[in-house]
C-alpha cells in the first residue's frame, strides 16, 4: 500500500461515515488526503491530519473526529492498525504484504513510476535561457540550464505537455559589436575597443573564414554584415552543441528578430490595444500597467520609433499564449527582480490571468571556487569560464546534480573539489553509488542464477523486516515527490529524496542478506529481497534521470 492508494482508503471511510449519517461534512468528502511518513519511530507506518483539518467543518473536536475515522478505517484491506495522537493525528500501520506489493507494483511501472497525470491537459512553454549569440554559455547560463531542464522534467513526469524554449537575443547593437569583432579578428586588426575582446573572437573568425574564406574578398558595410551573420551562425551553433553535450536540449530556439521580421510586434500591440491598456504620451506609446501593480507604465514605443526591449518582450509573449500556452514560465536571473511585476501587469494589459498563465522565477548567483580562489566570468574582458570549461573541469553528473539539489533561489558557493570528490561526503556520488551497488547486487544474483521474484510467485508479506519497511515506505513516496516538485517548481526536493533513499536502502543491505552465502539453497525471501533491490534500481533511475544525471551500472 502506497501513500495514494491509503489516501484512498481514507476518503473511502470518510466517505462512509457520511453516507451512514454518522458525519457531516457541508463541503463534501475531500478527493484527497495528504498522507506523510511520520518523523519518529514508533508513530506507525504512515501518518495523517486530516481529522484535525475536518474537525471544525464537521463540527466536531478533532480526536473525536479522528477516532471514529480511525475505526472505519481499521476496516480497509491492508491497514493493520490506526493509533489517534494527540490532537487529532493518526498514525497508521499497513500490513506487511500491502507495504511489500510496493516493490512489485515498481518493477512493473519500470520507467513510468513516479510519473501521474496531476497536470494533464496543461501546455506550459518554459523559457530559462535567454542569451546573446556573441559568446560562450557561462556559469550564469549553466545554472538555469539544469534547473529549467529539471523543472521541464517534473512537469512532464507530472503529466503536461511541456515546450522548452531557449530565447535568442540576436537583434540590437550587440550584434553589430559582435559582428565588428570577428571580422577585425579575422583581418589581423585591432578589436574595437566597445568591441568583444574574449579569446573565444579568435576562434570564431578562423572558424569563419575556414567555412567562408570568400568573405575576405569583400569590402566596406557588406563585410562587416557577412562577418557578423556567419559569427552569429558558429556562435550559436556552438551554443546549441555545449547543451546538448551538457544533456539540456531545446524545442524551440526563438530568434528575437523574427518577432521583428513578421507581424508579430504589431499584432502583439493591436492585442493590447483592443484590451484598452495603450495609450499616446510625448509622441511615445505606453502600457498603462500601473493598471495592475507595477510601479510605473512602460514605454513600447519611444518618441523618436524605435521600439523598447519590454515592447518585443510583450509580443513575445503574445506569441506564445497564441502557441497555444496555457502557462507561461520564465527563469530569470538574480538581477530581473524589477521585471516579475511588470510581466504580470503586461499579461493582464493583454487580457490574462497573471496568477494562471505567467509565471516567473528568479534565481540567485552562482560562485565556483578552485584552490581557495573564485572563478571569474567577463565575456568582453576574456575571463570567461565557458560551461564548456565547467563540464571539463566538474564533469556532467556532478555539476547537473550539485545545481540542481539547492533552490534557485538560493545564493550558491560551491567548490570544484567537493563536487567532484568520490566518497560519500559527495551527494552525487552517495547517490550513484547506491545505483551502482543495486545494480551489482542483481548482477551477482543473475551469477548466481537467483533472479528477482516476478509477481506470481511473490509473497509481500515475506519483506516484514523494519529496515525493508523503511525502504519500502521510502521507495513509495517517489510519485509524491514528484508531483510536489512539479506543483512547486523545485526540482531539489528530487535530489533530497533521493539522498534519503540511498540512506535507507545502505540501512537495509547492511541488515537484511539479499543473496544466499556459500551452500545455501536460494529461497523465497532471497527472491523477494532481490525484488525489493531492483525496485530501488527503478527508484534510483527514475529519480535521476529527472534532474538529467546518468544512472551508473558500475563505479
């Protein structure tokens, strides 16, 4: 019996005190109940308050309550004993063989468990990198591009269909700064001072001029326009391969100048305007999105034509609810604080609900420490650490797993020596080690022509070992997990699930003898502890593979 199902018992038995009278409950039965692993030892198997968030409603003291709920509910098949605490808490304790068919009902999810259909239906685009095609990615960009990957990965898991969109800023001056730089490098001539100084210039112009060498032979504006569209090209596509080597891959790549070069500004404006939010000041064209909370309107038009950054961010927008988005998610950094209240105002100038179809998050700095020192980043001064060097330096897993297990929202110092350390200090490596000796276990089973049981011949009720009901009850909170890390948007809790599970499943191998030793005949419960290994081999898998980190088979 897994948390969901015994959530069901309890509406199950709430729901028969009402019917028999014996209860009332003016807002109707709960669809769910939270159910959670108690702290302490001793406090059953599982634990809930629903009596005391009913009690009120129904009139009555919660232990009261919770003692004629607890009655019913000793009743369910798979329940063995219900305990009122306290106020109003119950402590509940499952049946071994309920408690054991978690592991049989794992291994036949295989890849799917953990997985619901919480969010079916819903179509969310997630933007969590948005960056100029004039340099390498860089620590700023490698932490949203773990988080926002892990955070699409919960959602999916969680059942919506999810766009991941990487925002390409490849209109404005930069691009022309850029554009300046390559072709000065590809000449042999100075960069221009405003220009791109980085030692990545240089590899770009002989990247250039190795695929176009006919570009030397022109002259004036038209070459520094051809230097700069060619550069643009290797950049980006530099861009793209260092995340897909870094196991983050896009749906969409949406270039800025496309809202410019189609009608989409001026739809994104007429939207607006018909929305009755625009209006005509100074020869400029505003948002009136003090409207809705933000601390002044902003300009779309300037006086002089030319069109503001918040002008394309509105029709970038736009464009997306017109994708069909019902949610719009944008992961920001730390210095975008000033832009959460005005892109909720623009999605309610544009006739939306900002609490349901936009939604932003902020994330904090990341620091990289080496030998006591701080790894700088400075794409004009050249100091730049590239994603490309971190992934040489940390390696994929460790630094996927050690950005991914902190909120975003909290500030990071990490240090390259314990990230990559192996030993179980090392979260990553506790973690994948776990895999790695599971994956072993099954191995020398096999060798030993002892295989896990399958669900004919498997008698749950042989796993009644306090340490296999510990893992047992750990292995079955994978699906709540989940689901609170796709609701949440904290992709963490994963990580830290999964830590805890390695504990417990180490608890249990060093107090329950999974495979037979020296002559002894392999039995029922040698086959049914394996079970219970490779259901924590799915586990372990599963878990990982939704922050993007590899699950090992040997270490």
């Amino acid at each position: 019996m897994n948390p969901e199902q015994l959530s069901t018992a309890i509406v199950t038995a709430l729901t028969s005190l009402v019917d028999a009278g014996t209860l009332s409950l003016p807002d109707g039965v709960p669809s769910t109940v939270t159910v959670e692993r108690p702290r302490q030892k001793g406090h059953g198997d599982y634990a809930t308050n629903v009596a005391m968030q009913l009690g009120k409603k129904a009139g009555m003291a919660p232990r009261d309550l919770a003692t004629m709920l607890a009655a019913e509910l000793e009743r369910a098949d798979g329940v063995a004993e219900v305990e009122v605490a306290g106020p109003g808490f119950l402590n509940i304790s499952v049946e071994a063989g309920a408690q054991g068919a978690v592991a049989a009902q794992i291994v036949a999810a295989g890849a799917a468990y953990g997985s619901s259909q919480t969010l079916a239906g819903e179509r969310v685009d997630v933007e969590f990198i948005s960056a100029n095609p004039t340099g390498p990615l860089h620590l700023g960009h490698t932490r949203w591009a773990v988080v926002g990957d892990a955070i699409s990965r919960v959602l999916e898991a969680a059942g919506a269909s999810v766009t991941r969109e990487f925002y390409i800023n490849d209109r404005g001056n930069q691009m022309n700064l850029f554009g300046a730089s390559v072709e000065a490098a590809a000449l042999g001539v100075p960069v221009p001072e405003d220009g791109y100084h980085g030692g990545y210039v240089a590899d770009v112009a002989a990247q250039v001029v190795a695929e176009q060498p006919g570009l030397l032979e022109l002259e004036g504006p038209e070459r520094t326009v051809a230097f700069r569209e060619a550069g643009y090209a290797v950049q980006l596509r530099d861009q793209q391969e260092q995340l897909d080597r870094f196991q983050t891959h896009f749906d969409v790549w949406f270039s800025e100048r496309s809202l410019h070069e189609s009608d989409d500004v001026a739809t994104g404006l007429e939207k607006l305007r018909a929305q009755g939010h625009l209006f005509d000041e100074g020869g400029a064209l505003w948002m009136r999105t003090t409207d809705f909370d933000d601390d002044k309107d902003r300009v779309l038009i300037k006086s002089d034509g030319d069109l503001t950054y918040f002008a394309s961010d509105t029709a970038y927008y736009v464009n997306k609810r017109e994708r069909g988005f019902d949610r719009c998610i944008y992961l920001l950094g730390a210095d975008h604080h000033g832009y959460v209240n005005r892109l909720r105002a623009m999605a309610a100038c544009a006739g939306d609900d900002p609490d349901r179809n936009i939604e932003v998050l902020i994330g904090q700095m990341v620091k990289i420490m080496k030998d006591g020192e701080e790894l700088k980043l400075s794409k004009r001064a050249g100091t730049l650490v590239t994603l490309e060097e971190l992934v040489d330096l940390i390696g994929v897993d460790a630094l996927r797993y050690t950005l991914a297990r902190y909120p975003a929202d909290s500030p990071l110092t990490l240090d390259a020596a314990e990230m990559t350390k192996q030993s179980s200090d090392n979260p990553v490596f506790y973690v994948q080690y776990a895999h790695a000796r599971v994956a072993s276990i099954l191995r020398n089973g096999a060798d030993l022509g002892v295989h896990p049981a399958t669900e004919g011949d498997f008698d749950p009720a042989l796993l009644s070992h306090e340490k296999e009901g510990e893992l047992l009850r750990a292995l079955a909170e994978l699906p709540r997990v989940v689901a609170s890390a796709a609701e949440l948007r904290e992709p963490h809790r994963v990580a830290r699930y999964l830590e805890d599970l390695a504990g417990s499943y180490h608890r249990f191998y060093d107090s329950c003898r999974v495979l037979p030793m020296g002559d002894e005949e392999p039995g029922d419960l040698h086959r049914a502890r394996l079970l219970l290994v490779a259901a924590t081999r799915t586990v372990l898998a599963n878990g990982l593979a939704l922050l993007g980190v590899s699950a090992p088979e040997r270490m």
